[in-house]
C-alpha cells in the first residue's frame, strides 16, 4: 500500500526514525472528549494520521432480546474501517481483520466497565476510523475509553493503549505504518494507568525475552503519557479550560 | 468541606483511608477510587461522587415524568428516560375492581400523554414498576417539557430546593422535576413560561459553575426590566 520506499532506512544512525522521531517519542495525539450530539457519549482521536471518531450508546435496551443477560449488562463494539480511510479503496463491509479488532478492543475494555450495574441492557460502541496509519487499534481503544466514560458508564479505570515495537533490532514507542509493515514487531498494549493493570497485550514479531520485557516497559510508559491526554479531554470538556 | 471537593474522572483516587464508599466510587486495596465524570465529596466516615453525565438509573420513591409508550389489556409502558421502561399496571388507574375485559386503557391514557408517576418498587430483576396513585401524581395536562441531564437534577433543584424556588417565585411559574431528567414548566403567562424554561436550561449548560444560584438569580432580574 501507498508509496513505500524499500531502500527505506528506519533507523538511522543517530536514533532517527523515518517520520522524525526519537526512539522513545509517540506521535502527535490529540484526544477530543464529546462533539456527537445524538450519542450520549463520544470522542474524537487524531494520534499521528489516524483521525478516529467513536460513538458510545447505552446502557440501552438489547435487541435482539436474546442477547440480553439477566446478570449483568453487556458490551458490544464495532470497528469499522471508512471506505476512503486507506490509499486503495476499501470494501466497507466488515472484514476478517474488523471482526477481529473488534473483538479485542472489547475484551480490552471489559475489565474497565462495571456493566454489573445495568442488568438486561447493553452498551454499544461504534468506532470509525476515518483515516488510517498503522496503530488504529490502540488509537480506537484509547478514544473508546473516552468515549464510555463521556457517556458516563461506570469504569474501575480508563484504558491506554500504545503499540511499541522493534525495528533495527532496537525497542521503540508507537509503531507508524512504515515500521509496522517493514519491522520486526509490534507490540499493541492496552493499560489501565491507576490499577497497573495490562488488559490488551498482542505481539506480531519475534523478540527475545529481554526484548519483551523491554517491550512492555517501554508500552506501558506510552500509556501514561496518553492516559494524561484522556484525562486533559475529559477535564477540558467538563470542567472548563483552567478552571478550578 | 469545600476544599475537600475535587474534579475526577473514572480511575482517579479520591483519597485513601478507612472511608466507606458510596455513590460511584469503589474501594480497591485501600485507595477510593472514582468511577464516572464528577465532584467527590469527603464526608467524615464516606466518600462519594456526584456525577456530571449518565442516564437516569430507578430508585424507589423517586418522582419522575414519563411518557406513555404503549399498553396491553393489563398494563402501559412509560418511556422514563432510563435504560429500562415504567411498568405501569392498569388496577393502578382503574382500582381493585379492574377487568380486563370492561375497562379501556386508552381511554385513560394514551400513547404520548405524559405523567408524573412514582417508582413503586425496582429491582435487578425487573423492569421498575410504577405508581399514579398518590397526591399530584397522574396524568399532566398542560405545561412544557424541557429535558435536562439526570445528573444535573439536585443542581435544579438547589440545597433543600433553593434554586427551584428562586426560579418560581421570579417566573410565577410552576415546575414538576422528575428525577429522570424531564421537567414540566406551566405559567400562566408567555414570558414568564420563556423565562422559566431559560434559567433551567442555563443550569443544564453550567452545572458545574460554583456560584451559580447568583447567576440565574442575575439573569432573572436582567430579563424583568427589559420586559
């Protein structure tokens, strides 16, 4: 896809990526907290070129009627990607790989919502992304989580998500397109900052132990960065530029 | 007390200590840690959150304005703002000696009216049941709607219903608060109604405004000498 250079050097010699950055540097995130009036909550999410928009639904009633659980609430999420949203048109019907992320971004959020509360209803996530470039999965679960909390779902915790990686056999923060189609590996990590606690963790690569261990460290850091980024949204939202 | 409020989003830690948790905040190790968008509040033994967004969730004995969705022989539906539906049973309207087969739901209510109606009873289990059958409860037959966040009703209605008051005594207007969120305004005049429905919504936009009883107040008084 797209024009990539195969004489493309992803790390130079003096710790450069291709698009600029420092080893350690996430890309330019901007997290925006509500803006879809007809959803209860939602948000918008730039995290280097992926423009992302999620739309959180509920707790509503369940359709169809057998879905519903008589114990406790239950979440559905829908990952979607625009037609336009990559170089070569995209078939808008939901793919393998759609399917698939939406599965994960859910089970990554479960530990975070406390559905217990809401017996018989669901809550309904709709994430489009509008524009791709490698990382879309962390940049949606991190706008997800600001969304649900916007919709005002009660969470333990918020969940970041970062991917980190290896290209030229050394670890590196936030994984771009580039790196993710000619590196070693991408790690995708989803963190909850207050309870310490991993609950999206995929690795597509080989890494050495030590390498994996490092990998998470340097994931889990990406995550506290991005975690003050959700809050700084919800804070602007709700509480008003600088007040308090 | 003030300077104990703080501004926290889910995942924050409100404080640490032997408090007991209660609205929206859970206890995890020895941390209370807050679960939705709002104002913690340090009491001497507790800890809560007064949260800014949400839908409405039944309490027995809450007031709410719902309305009629639909209804069998035996029962209407009432749409109460909530993730669940207002189960109200006909015998609730028609007394002990309803039958099924003489007396006609929709000649009492029908679909659209709307209600004032008390959460008789609610549980995990069911859909809330609830009741018309107490003073100034029952069908409502004139006034306007106005729909604000469930979460911003206590602001509506003020410390022991301060701003409520404020509101009617300078509008002559007469308001119904359901704790879902729906409002009823009646006035007998236009300007009075316009006003009434202004200040509520104003409260909706800046619930979280620390002197916010002086601002309405002002704008009331602002609207008088121009009228």
């Amino acid at each position: 896809m797209g024009g990539r250079d195969a004489t493309m050097v992803l790390l130079d010699e003096n710790g450069i990526r291709c698009d600029g950055r420092k080893v350690d540097e996430p890309r330019r995130i901007m997290i925006r907290a509500g803006g879809l009036k007809n959803a209860d909550g939602s948000a918008y999410i730039e995290f280097g070129d992926n423009k992302i928009l999620v739309g959180v639904f509920g707790p509503r009633d369940v359709h169809p009627k057998h879905m519903s659980d008589t114990d406790t609430g239950i979440l559905r999420v829908r990952y979607h990607m625009e037609p336009f949203s990559v170089g070569e048109r995209k078939n808008p019907a939901p793919s393998r790989r759609e399917i698939e992320i939406s599965k994960v971004i859910k089970e990554a959020l479960e530990p975070a919502v406390m559905l217990d509360k809401f017996p018989r209803t669901a809550v309904d996530v709709f994430i489009e992304v509008l524009q791709a470039d490698g990382g879309t999965r962390c940049a949606a679960l991190t706008a997800a989580s600001v969304a649900l909390a916007d919709a005002g779902i009660p969470m333990r915790d918020m969940v970041a998500a970062i991917a980190a990686g290896k290209v030229a056999d050394t670890v590196i923060l936030d994984v771009n397109n580039e790196e993710d189609q000619a590196g070693q590996a991408d790690m995708p990590i989803g963190y909850m900052p207050s309870l310490k606690k991993i609950t999206l963790l995929q690795l597509d690569g080989v890494l050495t132990p030590e390498e994996y261990k490092k990998c998470v460290d340097v994931g889990v850091k990406g995550c506290e960065l991005v975690y003050e980024l959700q809050k700084k949204a919800l804070h602007d939202k709700y509480f008003g530029k600088g007040d308090e | 007390m003030d300077n104990k409020r703080k501004y926290v989003i889910p995942g924050d830690v409100v404080t640490t200590g032997p408090f007991r948790p209660e609205q929206n905040v859970i206890l995890e190790g020895d941390k209370i840690i807050s679960t939705t968008i709002g104002i913690s509040e340090i009491y001497d033994d507790s800890v809560k959150v007064i949260p800014l967004t949400g839908k409405y969730i039944p309490k027995i004995n809450d007031l709410v304005i719902g309305k009629v969705i639909s209804h069998t022989s035996l029962s209407w539906e009432l749409d109460i703002n909530s993730c669940y539906v207002g189960f109200l049973p006909a015998q609730d309207v028609f007394g002990r000696d309803f039958s099924a087969h003489a007396d006609e739901l929709a000649s009492k209510l029908k679909s659209g009216d709307l209600v004032a109606a008390r959460i008789a009873n609610f549980d995990r289990t069911r859909d809330p049941l609830v009741t018309i059958s107490d003073r100034d409860l029952g069908k409502i037959d004139s006034g306007d709607l106005v729909k604000i966040s469930p979460s911003k009703v206590p602001r509506l209605i003020g410390k022991r219903g301060s701003m409520i008051q404020m509101i009617e005594m300078a509008t002559n207007a007469a308001v119904t608060i359901g704790q879902n969120g729906w409002v009823v305004v009646s006035c007998e005049t236009p300007e009075g109604l316009l006003k009434a429905k202004k200040a509520i919504e104003m409260i909706n936009e800046k619930a979280h405004v620390a002197n916010l009883t002086d601002q309405v107040k002002e704008m009331l008084e602002i609207k008088d000498d121009e009228s």
